[in-house]
C-alpha cells in the first residue's frame, strides 16, 4: 500500500494509536467457530521434530516452567474473543490517507482464533523485544483505566508461554 507504514515499537505515539486500535478491536466480542490454544500450539511445534530433543538443554525445565503457569492463566483468563494473536508491531500498518489523515490497519489474520484479548499484548511485547519498564508502559497504554494487579501478572505469564 502506498504510504504505508508498520508501528514503530519505540515511538509512544505509534504505541498508543496501535493500542486503542487493539482494545477498540477485541471490545467488539467477535467471535469465530475455532480456538487459539496457546498450551495445544507448543505440544504442536514438538510434533514437528519427529521425536527428537531440543537443541537447547533447559528445553524441559522452561517448559515445565511455563506449564505451571497454566492454572494461573485459566483462573484469570478474561472472556474469550476473536484475538489477533500475531498483534505484532510489523502487522499495525499506519496508512496515510490522500485527505493527509491516519488510518490504522491490523494485518496478517492467519493465526486468528477465539483466546483472551491479552494474549495480544503479550505477543506485541516479546516481538517488538521488550524490557520490563517498557511492557509495562504499553500495558498502560491499552489499559487506560489502570490494569489490575492479577491481569498484569497474567500478562507476563502470556509473554512466558507464547515465548516458548
């Protein structure tokens, strides 16, 4: 598309547009007829090595790590909605429109499946390579009232299991 461009993961400007454009998407409740399953996607990914290990030697124990993490996950999970699940920085394209104003485009649906809205969140931040201070800063940026203490912390916990 001509004057086009992706989120700058670094600009906070580009953060805010490209999180209200989230929330205003996954406060629509849509819904489709498939699931995202972040836990079923890793044992998924495995299959593909036909039986043989990891290359990393702590494989298991990040695993098992990450895993752990699934009872805290499901007692906080929010309501289930079309969730991008590739909200990455590159798939937030800023088009300039020919009356000189802004649209924001969410592109690239291929892994779109029911799942909760936080899981987006998640996925912009370990792609866009955050630290602490900064995933914390776009968290309140999609949660302009103030995000309660256990939806942060399941926010990390995304950030872990769709890491691995």
């Amino acid at each position: 598309m001509e004057n086009a461009r992706t989120c700058d993961p670094f600009h906070e400007d580009d953060l805010k547009k490209s999180m209200r454009v989230l929330r205003k998407f996954h406060e629509k409740e849509l819904s489709v007829a498939h699931e995202f399953d972040i836990f079923g996607q890793i044992e998924f990914y495995e299959s593909l090595w036909d039986g043989k290990p990891s290359i990393f030697r702590d494989y298991e124990t990040t695993k098992k790590n990450v895993f752990s993490l699934k009872d805290y996950i499901n007692m906080h999970a929010s309501k289930k909605v079309l969730t991008h699940i590739d909200a990455v920085p590159d798939n937030f394209l800023f088009i300039k429109r020919a009356d000189g104003e802004e649209d924001i485009r969410l592109i690239d649906w291929e892994y779109a499946g029911m799942q909760d809205p936080h899981v987006d969140i998640a996925m912009f931040c370990i792609y866009a390579m955050y630290d602490r201070q900064q995933i914390e800063q776009l968290i309140d940026y999609y949660f302009i009232e103030r995000c309660p203490k256990e939806i942060r912390t399941k926010i990390y916990c995304y950030i872990a299991a769709c890491g691995l």
